[in-house]
C-alpha cells in the first residue's frame, strides 16, 4: 500500500480518466469548433468521439490488464479480470447508445448531450468497480445525476420534463434510504468495505438493525434496477426521455445496478441469506429478493399488456426481466453470478437495439404507439427483421441470446438448493410468466407484419452509420444466442479468477 502512488492508482483507473477526457474533448469540439454546423454532422462527430473513447478503454483493459484486489484502497478501486469484463460490456453498451442517437433530433445541444451520456459511463465503471459502501453511494449518484438530465434533455416534450422530475424525486428518496442503509451496516460493523463487513456480521444472527439496514439497502439499489414496488418512476421516465436516453437506461444503467446489487448481497450479507425454499422460509435477505422477483414478473408482465405505447411496453417488460434476473442474485454462488451477468449483459444489448428501432420510428411518426408501427415491414424492412429478433430475443426464443440467458439463470436458480430444489417453485413461476410475455411481444410484431399501415404513414429511411449499429446489436443478439459459450466461458474464467 505505501508503495503505491497516484500514477500507479491513475493507470489502474485509465479506461475512467479516458472516457472522463473524451467527455471535456465532445464538449470542447461541438462547442468550440462546430456550433454553426449542421446537427447532424455534429452528432456524428460527437459519436466518433464517444465510440474512440470506449474503443481505447476496452483496449487499455485487454493489454494492460492490471489486477488490484478489494484490500486496495479500502475496496474503492477493485480491478480484477470479472470487473474488467462487466466494464467492457458497460462500454460497448455506451457505444451502441452514442451511435443510435446520431439519427435522434430531439436536441441542439449536442456536446452536452455526448458529454452526459460519458459522465453516466464514468459512473456505471466506478460503481462495478467499488466494494467499498462509501464509493458505491458517490458512483451511484454520478451516475443517478447524469441520467435525471438526459430524461429532461427533450424541451421540446413536456413529457420529458415529467418524467424527469418523477425520476428525480423517487432517486433522491431511495438514495436517502440506501445511505440510511450503508450507514447502519457502518454502525453495526465498523467497516465500510464488504467483505470486512460480512465478517463482522457473522454469527451474529439478523439482529433487528441488520434487518432493517437489509431492507433499506434493497429499496435503495431496488429503485436503480426498477423492480415492484420501486418502479412507478420506470413507464414515465421510459416514455418520455429521449428514446437513447430511454436505451440507456435501460442497458448500461441496468447492467451496472444489477452487479453491485450483486456485490453488495452476496458479498456483504454473506451469512445472512436465509432461505426462499418452499414451506422452508428462513429469515434474511433471500426470501425478501424472492419476493420481490415475484410480483415484479407478475406485475410487469401483465401491465405489459394493457400498453399501447412501445416505449411504455418496454418499461413495463423490464420491470418483468429485473424479476428474471433477480433469479441470478438469489442463487448466491459462482454458477448465479455468470448466469446473471450474462442475462443482464444481453438484455441490454437487445433492448438498447429495440429502443433504436422506436427511435427511427418515433423520429418520423413523432409518437411510439403501437399504430405507428403498422405495416413497417413494407416501410424499412432491415429495421423489421431486427426487430423481429429483438422482440423474440426479449421473449425467450431460441436460438436467440435472451432464450439462453433465461435458461442460465433458471438452472442456477434450480441448483441454488440442489438438495431441496428450494428455488424450483420461483422457477416454474417465471416460465409461466415467460409465456405470458409472448403475447405482449408478438402484439407488437403483428402491427408490423400483419396490419396495414395508412396512407400518410410516413417513409422511414434511417442514415447508413444508423442503421450498421441496429444490424450490428441484432447480429450480437443471434450470434451469442447460437454461441453463448463467447461470453459464458471468459465470463467462468473471470469469476474464478476475482474469487467471487
């Protein structure tokens, strides 16, 4: 520790400072150099720019490859091969987002808006990076802070702005309950790092402030990944921000909560588990994720269907997919963590790739209801085919990657309790509600297959980069669908080499 000094810290949090840089250099260029150009060269240029910064901290990070271990700095900087993974996938996510926004005219303030959307990056690293409770909360509000503006970034939409400030208020209040939370395991414990934490905690039993520090932190990182009850903010914001905006918020920001959600139950709470087994309750923090993985499947599955409005049904489904992975959380071991993680990592990039499709369309017909999608196979046919496998993918149809990462996630969760088979209850229930999800999905395929669009429905003609990034998201999408292997096998590597 005393050896270390701030170059070698500054090269083991390179990938952040470099997407930190490219963030002033957006700014500097749009605004400096190319204010009077015309918006669409500028967002091509800002997504040029945030697309090379993500390319060389994906590259920093394979040639480098730099490992620190959670006693480093207090657990603040933990760099380890399973991090680094979860933080490529952040980046390429941040990529792919840049790259459908080239297309969305929703905003002059085009450096500003590139420059947010690599704040939020820098944030969602930080927070996969931390097992220290204190830079958790700090990565957690960058990130938080960053994704309430681009939700109000539209002044054109009144709805944006409400959206925003109902995002706004619910954030400010779980992030009041979850540093309540922190501050209560910081007084039982005396430690804000998790693993000395868990330590502290062991054999002690769920005394009643450990109970409820448990349950404020689950409201806390709950809101963040948007599942019953924390999820009223998650329609609004979904359907008013900017549909990249949207598809950020439901990727990156997905990818990144859901692994310190991860982190800080299985690392932190290790010993206070409890069990979610059938008739076999035990009290901990087990049995509350199940809980709440239940009626956020029931909730966002049937409140799916009622949509009419893409975006709003896309909300409602994540809520429904947060219930799915929260299956990885609840398993607490290796198998739980890679199937989690290869869930989340291509949710998000089929949903980023949905959420680019709605914004070709919303850009043209102004709106996302499900008639404006009538007949679109006959209006951008490529854009069809791709969200065909998008809305398959999400539906859980082989050979699709959304097919096996629920099938990784199930048989882990079966596995959890191998003896038992405690969780296998939780399982058959999120298969019954996987069908469910089927109608809702082909719903949306329907209007653009089978039903006729009308007479002023408007041409759709996305821009050639546009439309490379859709075909490229839907490519990943089959492509880790017929080889999981790609991202399960580094992804088992990973986890045994950071002794998760």
């Amino acid at each position: 520790m005393s050896g270390v000094g701030y170059f070698d810290i500054l090269k083991l949090a390179m990938p952040e400072t470099i997407v930190s840089i490219a963030a002033l250099v957006v700014l500097f260029v749009d605004l400096g150099i190319m204010r009077q150009a015309e918006g669409k060269f500028r967002r091509m240029v800002a997504a040029l720019v945030t697309g090379a910064s993500c390319l060389v901290g994906i590259f920093w990070m394979h040639q480098v490859g730099q490992e620190m271990g959670p006693g480093f700095l207090h657990g603040m900087l933990v760099v380890d091969p399973l991090t680094q993974f979860v933080k490529q996938g952040v980046l390429v996510l941040t990529l792919f987002t840049a790259w459908v926004s080239i297309d969305s005219s929703f905003t002059d303030h085009t450096g500003e808006y590139y420059a947010l959307l690599l704040l939020a990056t820098v944030g969602m690293m930080f927070l996969v990076s931390s097992e220290n409770l204190l830079m958790i909360f700090i990565a957690l509000e960058l990130l938080s802070l960053s994704l309430y503006i681009l939700t109000a970034f539209n002044k054109r939409n009144r709805k944006s702005a409400e959206a925003a400030l109902k995002y706004f208020l619910f954030g400010g209040m779980a992030a009041a309950f979850t540093l309540f939370g922190l501050s209560l395991l910081y007084g039982l414990t005396g430690s804000i790092e998790l693993r000395p934490v868990a330590a502290a905690l062991k054999g002690k039993g769920l005394d009643p402030l450990l109970a409820v520090a448990m349950v404020m932190t689950v409201i806390g990182f709950g809101f963040k990944v948007a599942v019953v009850p924390f999820h009223l903010w998650a329609p609004d914001a979904y359907e008013g921000a900017p549909t990249p905006s949207a598809g950020l918020i439901a990727s990156g920001s997905k990818v990144a909560s859901f692994f310190i959600l991860a982190k800080v139950m299985m690392l932190g709470f290790a010993g206070a588990e409890g069990s979610g087994a059938w008739r076999g309750f035990a009290s901990g923090w087990v049995p509350l994720v199940a809980v709440v993985a239940v009626f956020s499947m029931l909730l966002g599955n049937l409140a799916a269907i009622a949509q009419s409005n893409v975006k709003r049904l896309l909300a409602y489904s994540a809520i429904a997919h947060g219930g799915y992975a929260l299956l990885g959380v609840l398993t607490d071991n290796p198998q739980g963590v890679a199937a989690l993680v290869y869930y989340v990592v291509t949710y998000a990039l089929t949903v980023l790739g949905a959420f680019g499709v709605v914004s070709a369309v919303e850009e043209r017909a102004g709106e996302a209801r499900f008639s404006d999608f009538a007949g679109l196979c006959r209006r951008a046919p490529l854009l069809s085919f791709c969200m065909m496998i998008f809305m398959l993918s999400l539906a859980g149809i082989p050979p699709l990657a959304g097919f096996f990462g629920k099938f990784y996630v199930f048989t882990a969760a079966v596995g959890a309790e191998p003896k038992t088979l405690g969780l296998l209850w939780l399982v058959i229930f999120a298969i019954a509600m996987s069908a469910v999800s089927l109608y809702y999905y082909l719903q949306v395929l329907k209007q653009i297959y089978v039903a006729d669009s009308s007479a002023e429905a408007p041409a759709i003609k996305p821009s050639a980069p546009f439309l490379v990034g859709i075909v490229l998201l839907a490519t990943g999408v089959l492509v880790l669908g017929c080889a999981p292997d790609l991202l399960v096998g580094e992804l088992a590597v990973a986890i045994k080499a950071a002794g998760f």
